[in-house]
C-alpha cells in the first residue's frame, strides 16, 4: 500500500488497467539503452569521490542528495552496476524506476486509469465498494463546527475538549508527505503554506514492463511531468491534511490541530506509488526548514517488506532491498536530528509485523524490463517495512468507533508504538456495514467532479461524499477508513504538543520540541488499552453481497503496551496537560 487506506476496485477494471501496453523508446544505433540506477555513497565518503567513481563506471548524476548521499544516476552503460562494485565511495547500486511511454490511444482515458489505479494499489482489504449509509442532517452548533456531529474520531480521542485549551500554534509546521494537499480547498487553505511546500515526485506514464502507472504527462497544465506544489490528484494526501489541520472556520470539519501549518511535501505519485528518492528528499527538506512533524501514511514501492538477505529474492532484489533500508534510515536519522517527529501508518495487511509471514503483493512495480511482480515469498520477523518499521518512527495502528482494534489494521507486539481511530465500518452492531463508521475528511472538487460524484448542482451522487457550505463558499469530504487515516490523527496529537511546550526555533522561527520528547508525551498520555479477553479476537463481518468473512487475530502483550494498541490510543486533552 502506498496509501494506507482501504478503497476498492472492481477485478475486471482493475484488469483493463493492467492489460493497457505501453511502448518502450527503442536504443540509439550502437549503444544501450539508457538506465537509471540510484546509487548511495558510503558513509563518510567524499561526494567527489563518489562521482568520480560513478563517471568512471560511465554514469552521469542527475540529482543527488548530499545529506544521505544517494544519487539518481542515467547510463548506456549495461555492466554500470558491476563497474561500481568494488568502488571505495560506494554502498550501494540498484536500477530506479523507469519512465516509459504511454501510446496514444490511452491518453483519453487516462484520468479514468488513474482512479482505477489508485484503488488497486491500495492492496485493498475490502473488496466490496464504498457504498453505505448516509449520514444525518447536521445542525450548525454555536461552538462545534457544522460536521462535527459527525467526528465520531474527534470524541475518542478527546481532541474536541482538547481545543478549550490548545488548538496548535502556526508557528508549528506539519509535513504532509503523501500524494499532495488541495492548497485551494476551503478547509485547508487558511492554513496552508504554499511558499514552503514541494512537490518531490514526477509524473511516470508507465512502469518498465509498460502498464500504466500515472498516464500522459500531458495531462498537466503546463505541459510538464510536475505537478504544482499545491494539487492532489488522488485525494489521499488531502484527506491527511485536513485530519491533522483542517481549522476552525465555520465551515465542515476541524482537524486535530486546527491552527498548526500545513506543509505539502509531495513523495507520491498520482496513483498512489511512493519511491525512495522523493521521500528521502522530502524528509531531508523537512529537517532544513524547521517541520516539526510529518506523517507517512504509505510503504516504500515496491517492496512492503524489505529484507536484506531473503533467499526468496534475487542477489539484485537483494541488494536493492538493503539499499532502500539504509538509504531510507539515514533520511530518517536526519530528519530526527533536525526536529522532526516522525508518524506512520501501520498497515492494512492485517497481518502480525512481527511474526514470519507471506508477503504476495511484492515487488508491486517493474524496475526493469521482464521484472516479475507481485510474487508469492515468504518474509522473516527480521524484514522490514519503510518507513513504518525504521527507528524513530511512530507507528500507529488503527482503531473503531467501539475502540477495538479496525479489522484490517495490522499490529505486532514491539512494532505498534500507540493507536488512533482510523475508522471501521464493520464496527458496528450485527457486524454489518456502516460507511458512517469511517473517517471523515476534505476532498478536492475537481476529484469529484472528475469521478461523477456531485451532479451538476454540485450535489453528492454517492453516501461517501458530503458537502457543507458557509454562504458561497462550499466544501466537499469523503468517508475513508484505514491506517493512512489513523497516523494523521496521532500526528495531529504531536503537533498538539509542540504547540503546547515548544521552546521558541532560533534557527527558523516559530517552535520546536525535541521529537524524543514528543514521543514520551505521546505515548505517556495515551490512554492504556489492554488485549481483548480472550486475547484471540475473531472479526466477523457481513458484506453486502451476502456473505460472511471472518478473520482471528491474537493480541499479545501487558494492558499498558501490547501489539494490538502499543502504549494506548492517543489522548489530545490528557497530552495537552488537561
């Protein structure tokens, strides 16, 4: 999952997706084709030496990031990685991913391409669809915001009362790595820094075997493979934002920390894929411009688990592997020194982290031509999931309306650090399905109009999307549930508490905290959440085609840390000091 939210596509689009060929640009007479490759220097190794080491192999670098020392780096030269073996400047080679070419009978449809992709990449828990209940008509209250009725994640963790006493500083800044933030949404905006905010990612038309990834890069504006820095063409990214920040304004919903500022720091693509060079350079920019917190709510593609040593993988997969672990600890290490707390998504594979298990969605992307993808391989406790299981790195998993642990969230005793309401739709009485019973966060527009979800009037067609308005302006929210919805809100609680103890940042202005102190505060006012009795806990859920799944997970682990909780779910009134 890139995103870690649960959304769902239909087998038979999801196959028209995939089928769709893309053509490869063919190699000049007498040479290779040009490759990129990511390389990542040894520590202490000099970039000059580096450079020259990789010139000497016959490669250019086209960016490269000094703090971690990780290069992108474009070659003809078919033996490149070989050549860099036993340079002294070097750590580690493996090819990147591939910018191919989409054929033009595909351009029409590729805004519809991209939602399908964006479903399927979510490694969907629940396969049925979004649709459920409609919610009840709202009152606007004098105090409340006028969706707040519906905020059902906003009570259990007591951000509501939370706000009588702290509603965040602006002086604190929130990094927003995902898919990208609709600057322009009107629950978004009064806090939004567009100055501060990147966009990290490019546009990919397709992957090395040629299915569909992006589609066309002249879907944008400007004709460019960049987006600009305040646009989210999948939604996810949005939804986190207005979690964590949405403001107080009269006007549909209030995040957690409705006075804190947004920072997009784009690493996802428009499908939903995150790569390694995009989250190492937006975490790094995090740590130089003074972000005190930034969630994650995705994996690193395209491995969910990377292991060092697998023999289930390839010596090239292998080596891959152990350069997105080091290269992407690094980035995190340097975010951490810098300030910056760093929240993550758990994951939806509801699965134990910390048991062995078998992962079938991996490699999800083709780095290279003829790359098998989405394999069936077995995976020890000992691998690993970026940037969720890397040190310093808050992970959180995700609970109901009822407190118990989502159904789909995954937990492992050691591996949950603390949870947060994500939503749960089967959190409900009889086990049946309720959309009410997810989380509730902004939308962009032009994603709804784009996927007929508002009619001409611009009136919700679907019960997962709802609109408010405060006089002319109007505002839309979707229903989603998930990990990538759990680690906002536990983010949200982080800033809650740089704002309220904070010491003033002389480096960059506004406030700062020390993000090991922020972690205690965190999980030490997290209210203790014990394992179910008994500990075996078996979700059953009746679907709406008529059938029944079940699912039993075990708890292990003390009342006040344990694998399906951590510490406890995050309290922003009891964080505050109240």
């Amino acid at each position: 999952m890139k995103r870690l939210t649960v959304v769902a596509a239909t087998a038979a689009m999801v196959a028209a997706t995939l089928a769709i060929p893309a053509q490869a640009e063919p190699a000049a007479a007498g040479s290779a084709a040009r490759t990129e490759y990511v390389v990542l220097y040894k520590e202490g190794a000099s970039a000059a030496d580096a450079q020259k080491a990789i010139e000497a192999a016959g490669g250019s670098v086209i960016k490269v990031n000094t703090e971690v020392g990780l290069a992108t780096v474009s070659t003809t030269n078919a033996d490149f990685a070989a050549a860099l073996q036993d340079a002294a400047a070097i750590e580690g080679v493996t090819r990147n991913r591939v910018i191919g070419s989409v054929p033009d009978d595909a351009k029409a449809s590729a805004a519809a391409r991209k939602a399908v992709a964006k479903a399927a990449k979510s490694k969907a828990v629940e396969k049925e669809g979004r649709g459920g209940a409609t919610g009840p008509k709202w009152g606007r209250g004098v105090k409340d915001e006028p969706l707040a009725g519906l905020q059902w994640d906003m009570k259990q963790i007591h951000a509501d009362q939370a706000h009588r006493f702290e509603q965040g500083n602006k002086g604190v800044l929130v990094g927003i790595l995902d898919t990208g933030v609709d600057g322009s949404h009107p629950d978004i905006a009064p806090n939004f820094d567009r100055g501060l905010s990147r966009n990290f990612t490019v546009d990919l038309p397709a992957d090395a075997n040629g299915a569909t990834i992006d589609g066309p890069c002249e879907e944008d504006p400007d004709g460019s493979c960049t987006d600009p820095n305040d646009v989210d063409e999948d939604g996810h990214g949005t939804h986190v934002a207005s979690s964590i920040a949405a403001p107080i304004n009269k006007l549909g919903i209030s995040g957690v920390a409705p006075k804190v500022t947004i920072v997009n720091l784009r690493a996802g693509q428009d499908s939903g894929y995150f790569f390694l060079q995009p989250t190492v350079d937006a975490l790094t920019y995090a740590g130089d411009i003074g972000v005190d917190v930034v969630n994650m709510s995705y994996y690193i593609d395209p491995w969910l688990f990377n292991c060092a040593d697998n023999p289930a993988d390839s010596p090239e997969e292998q080596a891959q592997q152990r350069l997105y672990i080091a290269a992407t600890q690094r980035a995190i290490d340097y975010a951490h020194a810098h300030g910056v707390t760093l929240v993550s998504a758990a994951g939806n594979e509801a699965i134990d982290y910390t048991k062995t298990n078998v992962d079938a969605g991996s490699p999800d992307y083709a780095t290279f031509p003829g790359q098998q993808t989405e394999r069936t391989r077995t995976i020890p406790p000992s691998c690993v999931s970026l940037p969720g299981e890397a040190e310093h790195v808050i992970s959180v998993s995700s609970t109901g309306i009822s407190k118990r642990k989502a159904y789909y969230s995954s937990y492992g005793n050691g591996y949950v650090d603390v949870a947060s309401p994500g939503g749960d739709v089967y959190d409900t009485p009889g086990d049946t399905r309720d959309i009410t019973k997810a989380t509730l966060s902004a939308y962009p527009k032009a994603l709804a109009v784009a996927n007929g979800e508002i009619d001409e009037n611009g009136d919700p067609t679907v019960p997962y999307v709802v609109k408010d308005c405060e006089g002319s302006v109007c505002a839309y929210y979707q229903y989603l549930q998930g990990t990538s919805m759990a680690s906002p809100r536990a983010a949200g609680v982080a800033a809650l508490i740089v704002s309220r103890y904070g010491k003033h940042d002389r480096a960059h202005g506004g406030l700062t905290l020390d993000p090991d102190k922020v972690e205690a505060i965190l999980k030490g006012t997290a209210t203790r959440t014990a394992c179910p009795n008994p500990s075996a806990y078996t979700y059953t859920r009746h679907l709406p085609d008529g059938t029944t799944a079940t699912a039993t997970h075990t708890c292990e682990g003390a009342a006040d840390d344990n694998g399906f909780y951590g510490r406890g779910i995050v309290d922003a009134l009891r964080a505050v000091g109240h």
